[in-house]
C-alpha cells in the first residue's frame, strides 16, 4: 500500500509541466502569460482519491479549485456565506437585489435592479486582457462565448482636473504629440550622427511641416464635418499652454498604454457572470457539492495539523464539517473577523495586515444611445462606439458598452473610482451616489441633465468596501513595505502540516484580476498534490495593486 506522499509523486506524471511556470509566476519572476494547466480529464489513479477538501468562498478562485480537484478525485464540498456564487464577480440584471453593511454594521438593501430585460452591467471585473491565458482557456473550454472588449476610441472624451473643458481623446492625444515633437525637433544640432532620420521621425511621428513646426493635424479631427465639395479641414491645435495647465494625464488618460489594458480584449457575450455559472456547472459535474448561505463562524485545525473543522450557520442552524484540507477564497478583512483555532501567529498577524481596497461603481440604464450619435446627421455628436472617457470628477470614468451596437437602450459604467474618491462616494446614501454621478457625467455628456433619457430609477451603485462578505476590491500590497513582503509570503504557505491553504487574486501576482485568482487556485492545488513546495521561495515578489489594478498615473 502507498503512502500519500508516493500517490501524489505518481499523480504528478499526470499533470502537465506547469509547476516551474507557477513557481516562477507566484514569485513574481515571470508574467501571466505562462498557463501550464489542461485540467479536462481525471487522472487515472489520482491521488485524490477519497481525500475531503472544503472549500470556503465561491468566488473565482474557489470555483477554480473546487473544479480542478472534484476532476482529480477529491471530495469537494464548496461553503458559500451568499446565496449566490461569483464573490467579486457580479452581474446586475432586471430584479437583482444589492447589499451593503451601513454605518451601524446591519446589512441593507441599496438598490434593486431596474435595468430593461436583456440589459445588464458587469459591477465587478468587466473585461479580460488578451494575456490572461487561464482565463481564455477556461472560456473556450466551458464554451463560454466572448466578444471584444474595447478598452479606447479616439472619440473618447477627457475632462482634465484643472480645466472647466471637455476634449474629444484624439486631440489630447495628438495635439500632445505634435508638440513635443516640435520642441525636440528645436533642439537638435546639424553635428549629431542621426539628425536627418531623427528630424524625420520626429515629422511623421507628431504630424509636423516641413519647417518642423506643428499647426495641427487631421489626427485630431476635422473642423467640421466633410461635405462633397469641400476639403477637411483639420481642427485647430490645442495650445500646448493649455494641455500642460489641464493636467490630463493625471486623469489616468494613458491607462490603455499599459500592458494591462492594451488591445485586444474580451468580454463574455451577456455578461461576465458567465464565466463563474460555467465554472461552478463544471465544477457540480466533476461531483463537487455546495452550500450555499452558509457563514463561516471558526476554522479549527487538526492538533496533528493533518486536518480541518470548520462550523458554519445555516438559517438558524450551526453545523460542522471535517476535511483532510481546507482552500480559503474567503478575503483577508473577512477571514480575521472569523474565528481561527491552532493558527500559527505569523499567519493570523498577516491577515490582520492585509487591507484591501475601496473602490466603487456606478451603472446607468440610458434610453437612446447618445453617445453613438445620429446616423441620420441631424446632430453634431460624434461617434462612441465603446471605450472609456476619463475625468478628474469623483467619478473617474465612464465605460460605454462594447456590445448591441446600433441597439435602441444600453447601459453605462458611469463611475469606477479608488481610494478617497470611492471613500467618498461609498459614505452617500444610494439616491445621492447617483446625484454625485450625474453631475460628474453632464460634464462629459451634456445628455445625463434628461432624467427621462437616463433615469435615477434605473441607476445603480455598489461600494464593494461595504458588501458583506467582500469588504473590499483587492488586496492592497505595497511592495515597498517589508512588513507586506512577510505578510504574502506567509499567506502562500498552509497552515497546519498542509492543512489549510489561503488563495485568490489577494494572493496572486494579479490582485483585482480573474487570472490571479485562476493562478493562485492552480498553485495550491499543486501544493496539495505535492507538485509545488509547501514552503514559499525565499525571495517573494510583492505585487504593486496600485499599479495593477489601476495603472501608471
């Protein structure tokens, strides 16, 4: 008879190769592009076999999980605090009621969703970087239909912090550009080795006369619109003055420069909730049980640290199951508010430290898509077809649909916001969140003072800070810290001999993405089955949540 260490060597042979990308990618020495992982069959003679796991959280992470090991044998169980699975992943639809925890700690309702049937607005994670290989696979895989997802257009619109304007993106973009390449053009010297192909770069790349100067492009738009006789025109330049005092870059306007948000990108075809009902009907498939409505009251591990207890209340029932190993999707700020039996104190310190971010979003219903204009010409509005526009209001940004172009109705993103901004905006009541995102949308959209157009009615507003079960976005690592340095390589290691295991995106090198709660699912599923070191590496990466989540500004 084997042991369950030489099982887990042999189920090893089963797996594919993806142990040293993992490795490699949870110590942050290389990207996400590294998959390694089929997860379509079960093992022959898995060494799952029998083997409990409870897995506490049914967000991505935990569906990942709860998936890959029913494939592989073992004998899943899945405890859920909401009667719903997804975590962070969340889709509103006509009928969906929304919670928050208010001042005095109750759970309320803040809105029901009113939205028109077939209309919907993803309030969690809302687009999938082309990189995100984990992520695609498990659509194509699970059949989950995508569709480009459109991160920019030119007919963006910007609203700078310090100026009272609004400007279409394209002559921020190339007005900034002319110019800059104007001023270098000035300043190079006829001795230097490359002056004639640098001076003409400089022409092509911003747009510049044969004397090196800029008077504006046809990049930025035409002065008005084409007529049969009559050439374009291009709009006059934005002065260079004007640009610089607007400070438009610090309204995150080159976020789609990074390589987090660069084209392509996808969405699910009607809504992001799709890729955790597939997860979760797989995951069911593969023999994984859940329950949900259950909250988690005390994890207790085994005195050998071979095994787990946890006691949960049900309705009005406290009940307690027993696993060889525990996998927690449960947030850092939740899981300290539980009870924890025989934690180490590293571990129970670095859950303590783990802040996770605010953040909050806003969606409309409008009735006309304005924003895509009158294909009659009747108007002067100019074409948005997807994208972002970016504004030094509380609001931060708006995201127009990728999708039913030409549609009568859609819905918009008419806020996603950060720290104090969503501070902000999560401390109003719901009728006065929408008020706040109202003002900050006329400033791009003249059209949102027509509450008949845009209706508060149909408005939402979640501050993830406030959900329960969730209390925040992400996790909030700082690299810098070297308190934050021991407190995540503390969290990529069990608890126990290997008995309880902590995952998700707040464990990942992707906090606030899907693919880093993918990857961190399939790391401690490698530690369980003896593939990846229950120690962490020495040196651990610690990821930057600012830069990731909300880019380089």
């Amino acid at each position: 008879m084997t042991s369950p260490n030489e099982q887990r060597s042999a189920a090893s042979a089963t797996l594919d190769d993806s142990a040293e990308a993992l490795r490699h990618a949870m110590s942050g020495l290389s990207g996400p592009e590294a998959t390694g992982w089929t997860g379509t069959v079960r093992p022959a003679g898995s060494p799952g076999e029998g083997a409990k796991v409870l897995i506490l959280g049914a967000g991505v992470a935990g569906l990942t999980a709860a998936y890959e090991l029913s494939m592989r044998g073992y004998r899943v169980t899945v405890l859920e605090a909401q009667e719903r699975v997804g975590g962070r992943n969340r889709t509103a639809r006509k009928g969906d009621k929304l919670y928050e925890i208010d001042e005095h700690g109750a759970v309320t309702q803040t809105h029901t969703c009113a939205f028109d049937d077939g209309l919907y607005l993803n309030l969690g994670p809302g687009r999938i970087p082309y990189h995100h290989r984990r992520v695609l696979k498990y659509c194509r895989d699970f059949g989950v239909a995508l569709e480009p997802y459109i991160m920019e257009t030119t007919a963006n619109r910007v609203r700078p912090p310090h100026a009272e304007v609004t400007w279409p993106n394209r002559r921020v973009a190339n007005d900034t550009r002319g110019h800059l390449a104007a001023k270098l053009a000035e300043t190079l010297v006829s001795r230097d080795a490359f002056t004639g192909e640098l001076r003409d770069l400089l022409r092509v790349f911003g747009a510049l006369d044969a004397n090196g100067k800029y008077r504006g492009s046809t990049r930025s738009g035409y002065l008005d619109r084409p007529e049969i006789e009559e050439w374009p025109v291009s709009a006059p330049p934005l002065s260079f003055e004007e640009l610089v005092h607007s400070g438009f870059w610090k309204a995150r306007f080159y976020q789609p420069v990074d390589y987090l948000w660069q084209a392509t990108m996808f969405q699910p075809v009607g809504g992001m909730d799709h890729i955790v009902t597939a997860l979760a009907r797989e995951a069911k498939r593969a023999g994984a049980k859940f329950v949900l409505g259950a909250e988690v009251r005390e994890i207790e591990i085994d005195p050998r640290g071979v095994g787990v207890t946890v006691t949960y209340r049900k309705g009005d029932d406290e009940l307690h199951d027993d696993a060889r190993y525990c996998v927690s999707n449960i947030p850092a700020p939740v899981l300290r508010k539980i009870k924890l039996s025989r934690f180490s104190d590293p571990f129970e310190q670095a859950i303590r430290l783990v802040e996770f971010e605010k953040t909050c979003k806003v969606g409309w219903q409008a009735n006309r898509r304005f924003w895509e204009g009158d294909l009659g010409g009747r108007d002067d509005t100019e074409g948005i077809y997807g994208g972002i526009s970016w504004t030094g209001h509380n609001i931060t940004q708006m995201w127009y649909p990728s999708n039913d172009y030409f549609s009568d109705k859609g819905t918009l993103t008419g806020a996603y916001n950060f720290d104090g901004a969503a501070d902000t905006l999560g401390k109003l009541t719901p009728e006065k969140r929408l008020r706040l995102a109202r003002e900050g949308a006329i400033q791009l959209h003249p059209e949102f003072k027509d509450r008949k157009l845009v209706p508060d009615e149909k408005g939402v507003s979640i501050a993830w800070h406030k959900v329960p079960y969730q209390l925040g976005g992400w996790a909030a690592w700082k690299p810098q810290q070297a308190s934050h340095k021991k407190a995540y390589k503390q969290l990529l290691q069990p608890e126990g001999t290997d008995a309880f295991f902590v995952t998700g995106d707040q464990i990942s090198p992707l906090p606030g993405w899907q693919e880093g709660a993918m990857m961190s699912a399939h790391y401690v599923i490698q530690q369980i089955l003896g593939i990846m070191p229950l120690t962490a590496p020495e040196e651990v990466a610690v990821p930057d949540s600012v830069a990731l989540t909300q880019g380089l500004f």
